[in-house]
C-alpha cells in the first residue's frame, strides 16, 4: 500500500467500433442544467482520445502548435518547463498571438508566471497572465486544467500540467540537478475536441474565470522559484497510440454548474457496467452529493449492472482508503488499490476517468469530493463513441492487471471477468456462439444475445464506398455497402432526411447531388421490430478544377539576377496541391503558394500544376528569360608617359612666362 510513501504529498488535490451501432440506445438526460444534447447537430465532433503520460504530452504540443491567434489556458498547476517552451515557441512564430493564462494561487505555479510576465515585458508578446484567489473570488479552487485554441478546439484533461503528467519521453528517467522530489508517473485521461460550439462553452468559462481573477504581479505573487522534481522511468505502453473518431458526440460540463448532474445522470442510465479510475473518493459524512453518486452506483448494481473501481490508496489519498475501500466491497463492487501489485511500471493514479456501457466517457477535473463537484472550479467532458470508450476500456483492463493479481479480461474480448461470470457468459471464451462476432461486439455494439449464434440482432452493416470524409469529382455517386446477418430492409437517409426504403437484397443507392456541397449519407438496416443497426458516410462532391491564376513572374518576364520567385494564387472548394516544373524537372510540391527557384542563363519554361482533393486538375505556364548580369565598367589604364609629357610641358611653359615677366 505504500509503494510511494510521501512523494505524492505536493499532488494533494483537497478541492477537489466502427460504425455499427444500435440506434436506440442514446444516453436520456432528465437534467435540465445539461447545456447540450447528442442529437443536436452541433454535437458531432472530431474527438481524439490520449493517455498520460504515454502521449499527452504529443496532445498538448499539437494543439499548441496548431495555434493561430489565440491560446486561453487554465490549470489548477502549471509547473512543466516543456509546455512553458511550447507556448515561447509558438509566440516566436506567430507573435501577434494572444496568449491569456490563469493560474490558481499556488506557490509552485509563481515561477513560470514570473516567466510569462517577463516574456511579455522583454518582447511585448500579447500574453497576460492571472491568479484565482479564494479570498478574491467566490469558488473554493480553480482546479479545472484546459486549454482552448483559436476558439475552436479544446484541450480538457484530468492532470495539472507538470513534467509526471506531460512528459516528452516517459520511457527517460528525468534526474533533476537539484535536490527534488521523486515523482511516479501520473495516470489519467487528456481529449481534443474540435468544434466551435464545444470551444464557446468552454471559452465562456474562461472568460467567466478570467474576469474575476487577479493580475498576476511580481511584487505580490513570489517568491518565483523554480519546482525541482525528478521523475520515475515507465514502460509507456500506449505512447504510440491514440484514438480518433470524427462522429464522436461531445456534452461539456463544469463545476459548480451541473458536474453532478452529469454523472449521476450517466450512472443512473447505465445498463451494462460501470468502470471508474479515481483519485480519491470522499469519505466525509458531510459529502452529500458523493454519498448521492455512491447510492446511484449501489442501485446500478442491484438491477444488474457491473462495478469496477481502481482507487489510489497512497498519500495524499491514503488516509481514508482502507474504510472507504472496505465499504465498496460491502456494496458488492470490484474495488482495486491502483498499482498495487506490481513492482515496475508503477504510476500514481490522480485520473477521475468514468466509463459507461462501453459507449460513454468522462474526462475532466472532477474529484469525488463536495467541492469538487459543488463548488470549485471545474470542467470536462462526456463524450459518446464506441471507439473512444473501447480506447480508455483498453488502458482500464492494463490499469486493472497492475492492480490486481486477478484479471481484468481473461479471454481479451473487452468484457470483464467479472462481468461474464455475473452475465453467464464463459470468461474463457471471446465468442461464445461462434457467429464471428465478439461477446463484447454482440453484448455493446449489437445487444445481441452471445450464446445464440442465430439471433437476428447479430447483424452489422458497413458502407464500403465512397470513402468517409472524401471528395468526389462526379455529382453523381453510388453509395455501396456490405451486410452481415439477416436485414429485413434498408431506409435511406440524406442529410437526415428520409430518401428511400430498399429490399433488403439491394447493395448500393445511386445519388444525383450538387456541387460544392458536404453530404451525410446513413444507412439504416431493419433486423427487426425491435432492432436497426446503421452506418453513415460524409463526403463531399467537388467537379470544379482549382481557379488558377499567377502572380509573378509574368510571362515573358527577362531577369538579370538566378534567383526567381514564382507566386501563384488558387480557389477551391477542396484543399489544393501545388507542384511545380522547370523544363520538366520537379522543383516543388506541397500546399503553399510561392517557391523561389534558382536558374541559370537562358529561357526557361515553368509549369505549376495545381490538383484539389476531388483529383480535379489545372495548370498553367509561364516562360522567363535569364540575361547575363551587366557587366561594370572596366577601369581605364594611366598613360604614364603622356602624364609626364604633359606634367613636363605645364612646368616648361610656367618657367618662360616667369623668365618673360623678369626682362
């Protein structure tokens, strides 16, 4: 239990697949505080999935480096010297940037605002940089840890920005030169969501945060020292992996606003089972709202739904963990202390992760504590995907295996043993009927039944042509498909509106479109009466080749100097690119609108070749003539001779006039 003794004190936190899918199953909430719905057409979102800290630090330097005008971030601590570069990095190339940063009044975090200030103060970057006070402002912490970028995509996490939550190679022992604190590599869940209705939400409480808190001045806020720390090698097992779905549903919340309701909303809706990865959870009779989720979780239980829990047992969340984790068991869940059997690859659980159905997940700041869900500050996010929720469920079951000398999923099917052998299911066996489909496939994404191979739900259709997200260069287009399983028909929808039923024998849906517009194509597939399973494609019809026109040189244009730069512009529905020829030899290639090129003396013919995403092709060309550079003047050779001669002359003549003028 105490594998990491008092290392984590300074974390103390006290505030705080495919396409298949059942189309009847969506999340209801009740709750009318929810600020968003799944079915609202703004809630579909490109959503990427990372883990820290195998890859989050990758998470936060795309996000960072993709910044165009703005970066709003917002941290309970932000003491990692790596993210502070990311940020200088960034203002370097792009130095109209408007970078505003708020910080809870914590002494670790005075030394990178220090930083920032000075940033600003040495190089007049547009930065500013403030403190949340309790004494200043109402709410008990700023614990939230975000970041939004040009106010459409948002990075939420569960972990502070810290070098154990976000380091660049958590394979690398960090050893600091100065007597440090040793930390273990921090657990939890980091998502970028890019959408601009999502990003308002969560500008709009950055804003209200930024408002009330107080200038960060050097004078008030100090000392600025540096935090010392070294941190702990880790295997990193999921640095190379993370997870995107480009029709993820996406429901922000924050604390003190409806956090609470979200989650018990979630817990009260779950069907199936129900895996928490927690920091702590609290323990105090006065903790209303908690005793309240921790009753929804006992009545999941009870009518037949599945409970794991992976809780940090060490300090700072030690002291209550043995009567807290005793009195889950007595509520019949599956309760592990985090990393606790293992010798290597020990992390520190500081995660507030929640699973739900194999189809809904938290991330975000939101401790299991009164304040925390009450009254901090805090935000994150409830997204809706199977993809997504199967990608954390993967790291669960390797969370669980390092906590527990028993199995999360014997059989690797993505049902837990403990739910297989409360379901009758034969955790020995990934697919019980053997139909082709997994028990996890057939229980999560058809709700079909495992051990009938003949039952009708076990069923799945999948749009095969044209590709998700492409461009098409014709406005007509044949949508093709593949099924498996027994589909009574098919319904047609375009856009959301209803176009046609078919047989169930028919395989493609032919479309007349127009040009230049985005389309979603879904396909419905009746099992029966009672279950549809569907797939959808988006895609775009674009027949127009790129609008190409030159900018220099003109034609014809004659040039004393090698160096020539050829400039272009271009208009398209679809993203272009561009390659460029001299006399047939490829000189460029890419998506910018300039090159210079060097040539030598003579006529040169250049052809720029522009092709958008559709393959819908233009060209044009143009011919520069390369003179010999005017050569200078050459300097003319003295006759020093004549000089002489006449220098001799000068002096001759001056002397006779002198001779004359004496007689």
């Amino acid at each position: 239990m105490l594998k990491k003794a008092f290392i984590f004190v300074v974390l103390l936190i006290v505030p705080a697949v495919s396409t298949v899918y059942r189309n009847n199953n969506n999340l209801s909430f009740n709750s009318s505080s929810i600020i968003a719905n799944f079915n609202t057409a703004d809630s579909a979102q490109k959503v990427i999935a990372y883990v820290n800290p195998d890859n989050s630090y990758q998470a936060v330097s795309d996000i960072i480096s993709s910044a165009n005008e703005s970066i709003y971030l917002v941290s309970y601590r932000f003491w990692s010297l790596d993210i502070y570069n990311l940020i200088y990095s960034r203002l370097q190339e792009k130095n109209s940037l408007r970078v505003r940063i708020v910080l809870e009044n914590e002494s670790h975090n005075w030394y990178l605002a220090y930083k920032f200030y000075t940033l600003k103060q040495t190089y007049g970057y547009d930065i500013l940089i403030k403190i949340h006070t309790r004494d200043y402002y109402g709410y008990y912490y700023l614990h939230s840890k975000f970041i939004v970028v040009d106010n459409v995509t948002v990075f939420v996490s569960s972990e502070n920005f810290i070098y154990s939550s976000y380091p660049p190679n958590p394979v690398q022992p960090k050893t600091d030169k100065l007597e440090s604190t040793v930390y273990y590599p921090s657990r939890g869940w980091s998502i970028i969501v890019s959408n601009n209705t999502i990003a308002s939400t969560f500008v709009e409480s950055f804003e209200n945060i930024f408002e009330a808190a107080k200038d960060y001045k050097p004078d008030e806020f100090g000392p600025y020292i540096e935090t010392a720390y070294s941190f702990r090698s880790y295997s990193a097992p999921f640095e190379d992996q993370s997870k995107i779905d480009n029709h993820a549903h996406v429901i922000p919340f924050f604390s003190p606003t409806n956090s609470y309701e979200t989650i018990i909303n979630l817990i009260t809706n779950a069907k199936r089972f129900i895996l928490l990865e927690l920091a702590y959870i609290s323990n105090s009779s006065k903790s209303t709202h908690v005793l309240n989720l921790l009753n929804a979780l006992k009545e999941a239980e009870e009518r037949g739904v599945t409970v794991h829990i992976i809780l940090e047992d060490n300090p700072p969340f030690d002291d209550d963990f043995n009567s807290v984790y005793n009195n889950l068991l007595e509520m019949g869940f599956n309760v592990v202390p985090a990393f606790s059997s293992t010798e290597t690859d020990i992390l520190f659980c500081h995660n507030k992760g929640i699973i739900v159905d194999g189809k809904f997940v938290i991330v975000g700041s939101t401790n299991w504590s009164e304040k925390s869900l009450t009254e901090n500050w805090e935000a994150g996010v409830l997204v809706e995907s199977f993809s997504i929720a199967k990608f954390y469920l993967n790291v669960y079951s390797w969370d669980w295996d390092h906590s527990s000398t028993v199995k999360f999923d014997s059989d690797g099917d993505g049902l837990s043993d403990a739910y297989e052998e409360e379901h009758g299911l034969d955790k020995a066996d990934p697919d019980m009927d053997d139909d082709g489909f997994s028990d996890y496939t057939e229980v999560i994404i058809l709700g079909s039944d495992p051990n009938d191979p003949n039952d009708p739900a076990s069923a799945s259709v999948e749009i095969t042509s044209p590709v998700n997200y492409s461009y098409i260069s014709s406005r007509s287009i044949t949508v093709e498909w593949s099924t498996t399983g027994s589909v009574v028909e098919y319904y047609v929808y375009l856009n959301n509106s209803y176009l046609s039923t078919l047989s169930n024998d028919t395989t493609s849906y032919t479309l007349y479109l127009q040009d230049e517009h985005w389309y979603v194509f879904t396909l419905i597939a009746k099992v029966n009466d009672k279950v549809n399973v569907s797939s959808e494609v988006v895609f775009a019809i674009d027949t127009a080749p790129p609008q190409l026109s030159l900018i220099k040189p003109y034609n014809g244009s004659t040039f004393t100097t090698n160096e020539v730069e050829i400039a272009w512009h271009a208009e398209d529905f679809s993203s272009v690119n561009f390659s460029v020829f001299v006399d047939n030899v490829l000189v460029y290639n890419g998506t910018d609108t300039s090159c210079t090129v060097n040539l030598s003396v003579g006529q040169h013919t250049i052809v720029i070749n522009a092709v958008d995403s559709a393959g819908n092709t233009a060209s044009l060309t143009v011919i520069v003539k390369i003179n010999e550079p005017p050569q200078p003047p050459e300097p003319q050779e003295f006759d020093f001779g004549l000089i002489i001669m006449i220098t001799a002359f000068v002096l001759l003549s001056l002397l006779i006039i002198i001779v004359l003028k004496r007689k």
